[in-house]
C-alpha cells in the first residue's frame, strides 16, 4: 500500500510552503515539458525562484498587502509567481489568458495592481494596450520572451532579468526574507479568485491565509493523498480548483504537479505522464469518452462486442456503489473479468491507468458519464 502523505501545513500559506521545503528539499516538486523531455524541479528549486521573485518585487517597491496579478496559462512560471509575490508578503490574484483588453483592464483597476506577470508577447499586447488606464500598474514581468528579442521598454522585464535582480538585492538582505514572510497574519487577506464575468462584471473572492491553510490541512479528509503521488497540473490556475485542491494541496501533500506542455496537448501529456490523481471538468470528460467511441468504430465486430459486454459489467457493479451497497459475488467476478480483459485498456489508452482517484466540478456533468 502506498504510504499516506505527509501533512506540511502551518499557520499561513508561506510557512506552509517553507515547511513543505524543509520536508521534501530535493524531491520533486514540479515538472515541465522541455524539448520533449520531462525536466524535475525539486522543492529547493521552486523555493530558490519564489524568493528570487519576492526580493525583486521588493526592491521595485512592492510591500506586504500590495497586489500583483498573473495573466497566464497553467506553467510553472505561474507557482513561482504565485508563491514569490505570497512569501514578499503580497496578495495574489490571477487573470484567465483567454480574457479579452477590457476584462485584463478591469480586473487589474478592481484588484489595484501594482505588478502584472504575462506569460508570452500574446498576453503582453493586452498588458501594454491597458496600461494607460491603469493607474496602479507600475511593472509587467514577461515569462516567455520568445519573440520579444528586440522588445524594449522601461516598464517591462523578463523573469530571467526580474530573478537576476532578486539574487542581487538579496545580498545583504538576508534577514529581509523573514521579515517578509512574517508580515502576513492567519486573517490577512492571500488571494483573490475572480468569477469568469459571464452573468456581468467579474467579482473577486477574497480568501485568508487561514481560509485557505484550514482547506489545506483537512484535504486528506476528503483524498487520501500518498507520498509519490502525481497529477497533471492544466486547469486555469486563477481558478479556485486549481489553485488550492490542485497547486496548495501539492504543497501540503508531496503531490508532483506535472505541468501539460500547451492545452492542446493534455490528452498526449496525461498518457506520458500516467498521474494517480486526476481532475478535470466535464468537458474534459466528455472529450475522452469520444475518442473512445471514435476508437470504437475503427474496432472489429468482436472488440465492439466485448467492449459493449464490458460495460455492462462495469455499469452494475457501478449502480450499487452509487446505491451505496456491496456488489453480489456474480457481479465482481464479471467486473474483474471484464476489467481485465477490456476496461484497463481503455484506462490506459486514456492515460488513467495508474489513477486512484477521479474527480470533476466547476459545470454540470451527465450522470451517465460519471457511470462510464
């Protein structure tokens, strides 16, 4: 049996995440898709690119309460942010990459940033074209600069750059990073999660280090987490799901966030990555369920035939759990039968083989899909 998770939680999200380092060190924390290949970053390595950032917020004049937003697709660019701008004492808020000018204008006058990180030079156009109207804006830090060689101008960093000027304000300073981590109390305010707009203006949900620690430390009432465990990390991270049952619980937990490579490639990325936990929202759900009935019509009579004996099997062992009963002895066996000569194939060409558990949420989902 897979050994229970560790709990590393203490009274705010940054103590948390120092005593998730201290726990863990050089396991794995993160991973992302590079040239092909699965490249680790350790816990060290993550706390090493979150205190860069912090210092460098704080030499550009950010201070504990300030807010600095994040206007990007799931990368892990997105957690160092995340927990550098928590750790400088700062409250973090995300914006969706597929807003529009005026929604990225809106959020960051009702969230008063002072700094916006942007992932590529797509989401720096709408950065640039709504500064003028944002009067709190006062820098923008760049993740990818592919494309952007030439791109100068003197509101603007890359996160290479940004990091670099972190190590050098850091000397010195040491003690500086306590005192910033130590600014923020259980009942301040660490992120803002905003509605996606579409019933009207966007409204921004404000959680508590201790709203959030509190969800933390009773996660294993709900998942038993295990140490080694890992999930495909693709869902919006200024989402709530994300952010804390996905990047914060991780972090109480040990769980490896394997970060998908584009969103395009989540269905290639989870069979690579083959996670023991995984969720997503029902379209996601629904986008496999038909790659499995389009595999199906290329399948022979005989395939066909098993597949549609197996679910069978598979829908009445499936109807007592969801009755809250035992299957009979007749059922089981079918069930075992069946997933042993049909069903794990369909896992694994999924790429949930592995899984122990499967969660959804966020929209309505079709009750025979859950079944499936």
């Amino acid at each position: 049996m897979p050994k229970p998770a560790t709990l590393t939680v203490a009274d705010t999200v940054p103590n948390s995440f120092l005593l998730a380092v201290e726990t863990r060190g050089e396991k794995p924390a993160l991973r992302e898709k590079y040239l092909g290949i699965w490249q680790t970053i350790g816990w060290n390595d993550w706390l090493a690119r979150a205190r860069e950032i912090a210092y460098a917020l704080h030499a550009s004049g950010f201070r504990p309460g300030d807010v600095a937003s994040v206007l990007s697709n799931t990368v892990p660019e997105w957690a160092y942010a995340d927990m550098g701008i928590l750790c400088a004492g700062g409250v973090s808020s995300g914006i969706y990459p597929t807003d529009s000018v005026k929604q990225v204008e809106y959020l960051v006058n009702d969230s008063r940033t002072r700094v916006l990180f942007v992932e590529d030079d797509e989401q720096l156009d709408k950065a640039l074209e709504v500064r003028g109207r944002c009067p709190t804006l006062e820098k923008i830090v760049i993740f990818d600069m592919e494309g952007l060689s030439d791109f100068r101008d003197p509101m603007c960093v890359s996160l290479a750059d940004f990091l670099a000027a972190g190590r050098y304000y850091l000397e010195g300073r040491e003690n500086l990073w306590r005192e910033m981590i130590e600014s923020r109390r259980p009942q301040d305010l660490a992120i803002l999660v905003y509605t996606s707009g579409t019933t009207g203006p966007p409204k921004g949900a404000m959680l508590s280090h201790r709203n959030i620690v509190t969800q933390m430390r009773h996660c294993m009432d709900v998942l038993s987490w295990c140490e080694g465990d890992e999930r495909l990390a693709f869902l919006p991270a200024c989402h709530v799901a994300e952010r804390i049952a996905g990047m914060y619980y991780a972090i109480a937990t040990g769980v490896v966030s394997n970060y998908a490579e584009r969103p395009e490639t989540v269905p290639e990325d989870i069979r690579e990555v083959q996670p023991t936990l995984f969720g997503a929202v029902p379209r996601v759900w629904e986008r496999f369920y038909s790659a499995v009935m389009i595999a199906l019509k290329d399948a022979t009579p005989l395939e066909r035939g098993a597949y549609r004996l197996a679910m069978l099997a598979g829908n009445r062992v499936a109807d007592a759990r969801l009755e809250h009963r035992e299957p009979g002895l007749v059922d089981r066996i079918g069930f075992a039968l069946a997933y042993f000569l049909v069903l794990r194939n369909i896992r694994r060409m999924i790429g949930i083989d592995r899984c122990r558990w499967l969660f959804t949420g966020a929209a309505p989902i079709a009750p025979e899909l859950i079944r499936w």
